[in-house]
C-alpha cells in the first residue's frame, strides 16, 4: 500500500484526533456527539499513523513528497 499523507499532514491528523478524542471523551462523554468525535479520531489516528487515507485515494490526492524509486505510482 503507497502512502499518500504527508508529514505535516499526518501531523495535523494527529493534533486534530488529539483534540477530538479529548471532547469526545470529557466534555461529551456518554453522548452520541462524544461517541462520533471519538470515531473520527479514530479514523484520524489510524490515517496519521499508517500514512494512507482513502477519501484521498479516491480524490486523487497526495500530500507526500515523491522520493526516489521507493515509492509507487
């Protein structure tokens, strides 16, 4: 699997699920709203951290920078 996320992309996710998670869990705990922010931190996290996300694959779109011939196409 190619990695299409950058990495000031990837750090974005990973601040934005941070802060995500931090709502979901304290300020809308137990609610539906809470259930979803920690959803989409999720989904955020696992982005960030694998370096692949599927809505950009889909769209077409790379954040990362082509380096040598480690990457694919």
């Amino acid at each position: 699997m190619n990695t299409n996320v950058g990495a000031i992309d990837r750090l974005i996710r990973l601040l934005l699920a941070s802060a995500l998670f931090y709502l979901g869990f304290f300020l809308y705990g137990g609610t539906g709203l809470g259930i979803a922010l920690v959803a989409v931190g999720g989904v955020m996290l696992v982005t960030a951290l694998v370096g692949f996300c599927g809505l950009y694959q889909l769209l077409g779109i790379r954040t990362n920078k082509l380096t040598g011939s480690l990457h694919g196409k």
